[in-house]
C-alpha cells in the first residue's frame, strides 16, 4: 500500500510517477484483486467449492463442475509458479533486480515478497488434490 502513496521503500527507481488519483486505485484494485483470489484458493478445500451455497440467487445449491474449478486454479497456479521463477532469477542476479538505497530495504522486501513465490506451487497442489476428490469414482 506504501507505493499507492508514492513512498518508495527505499527502492532507486527512475521510472516517472503517475498521479495519485491514478496510483491509489490501481494500488487498491491490485489488492482486492489479490485478495479474491487468495479467497478463491479456499473454495478447492471448503464445502462451498463443491456446491454453490444456497444464500447466492439463481445457482445457490447447484453443485460445481470440477473442471470449473480445476482449470482456472491450474492456469493460475502456473501464472503465479513463473511469477516465483522470475522472482528467484532476478534474486540470484540472472535477470535485472531493483535497486535498493540500502541492505535492510532490499531485505525487507526479500521478506514480504518470498511467501508469494510458494502461492503458485500451492494452488496447484490444492488443485490437484481438489480434481482427486471430485473426480466420478471409477468401477
């Protein structure tokens, strides 16, 4: 959210900066985005990922179709997982990586961004484990 206010944390960037009425939606629509998709995540391990639930109008109760869920949760999971490589290449210097003004800012960020390099490859795990589950029994 700092960056929606034009507060660099200690990042060295060039780049021109857009106006407020500008950054702070983007920033915040970046952040609910974010969130319904963490949110989403949740629906391949609760009862509601199988079934809608009742209190949604027209399609509350109806049960959901696996391949709904399963490929929209892959294609994600394989979004995020190159995202995390792209990270980890820019980390050991095999791709361009921001500049800091210092050690501890560069370490801050290293500490809040890596738990998003495990998102990917959980979303797919959850996926998979998801189809397992919802899959027609087989005999």
């Amino acid at each position: 959210m700092p960056f929606a206010f034009h507060f660099d944390m200690g990042q060295l960037n060039d780049a021109p900066v857009s106006p407020l009425w500008i950054s702070i939606p983007y920033v915040f629509g970046l952040s609910v985005l974010t969130e319904l998709a963490a949110l989403l995540s949740i629906g391949l391990v609760r009862g509601w990922g199988e079934v809608v639930p009742s209190w949604i109008p027209v399609i509350g109760g109806r049960r959901v179709p696996p391949m709904a869920a399963v490929v929209p949760a892959v294609a994600g999971g394989l979004l995020l997982t190159a995202v995390s490589v792209w990270m980890v290449l820019s980390w050991v210097g095999v791709s361009d990586r921001m500049a800091y003004e210092n050690g501890w800012w560069q370490a801050l960020a290293m500490v809040c961004i890596t738990p998003i390099a495990l998102w990917g490859p959980i979303v797919l795990a959850l996926a998979y484990a998801y189809h397992v589950r919802c899959r027609p029994a087989r005999g």
